[in-house]
C-alpha cells in the first residue's frame, strides 16, 4: 500500500487549505481512512477519520473546522480545513486505519504534506 499526501502550504491563522490523500495498492472502497498530523516536539496524532460507509469522526480540537470526505472513484481521501490556527501547524498524514487506531501501531506512512499557519 501507498499513500501520497499533497496539498499544504503556508497560510495565516483564519485561512484555509484543501488537503489530498491518493492511496493505492488497496480496494480503495472497502477500507476507512484516517488523517494523523505531528506537531513539532510532538507524538503522531489522529484528527479525522472516515469510514468505508460515510461516516466521519473528528478530534476534538478540530470539529466544526476541518471536513474529511472521499472519493471513491478517484481512491482520494480529502482533509478541508477552516480557520486554521497555529496549532494546526503539524506534518499530515493518511492511513488506511479505522478510527481510533494508535499511529505507533503503523508501520507503512507516506512522506506527508506540511502545513505551517503563521502570520
């Protein structure tokens, strides 16, 4: 399995960016996917996951401004995220894990995509 993040950048506190995940090697459509980030000085984290169904979780520190959403047909799992905060600022990155599953269990990641939100 292979996963290629894209889509981060530098924006301002308030901004927002559309991050992508293309994974391959997998039947897309059966697995749930989960977004992680690591902060500097920090531990891998979870922050959204969507089941194979639809059905979407989310950390706390990020309801109601990040949107995780797929696209079957392209094998892309989506991280919108809106006013963003500095302590957004982190390294993403996408898994075919259920919700819930400890990054330190997962041996297979993708080189990520940087976000870094300062003024």
């Amino acid at each position: 399995v292979q996963f290629v993040e894209s889509g981060g950048g530098l924006v301002q506190p308030g901004g927002s960016l559309r991050l992508s995940c293309v994974a391959s090697g997998i039947r897309f459509g059966a697995y749930s996917m989960t977004w992680y980030r690591q902060a500097p000085g920090k531990q891998r984290e979870l922050v959204a996951g969507i089941h194979y169904t639809g059905g979407t979780n989310y950390v706390d520190s990020v309801k109601g401004r990040f949107t995780i959403s797929r696209d079957n047909a392209k094998n892309t799992v989506y991280l919108q995220m809106n006013s963003l905060k500095a302590e957004d600022t982190a390294i993403y990155y996408c898994n075919n894990k259920v919700w819930g599953v400890s990054p330190a269990t997962i041996r297979s990641w993708g080189q990520g995509t940087q976000v870094a939100v300062s003024s």
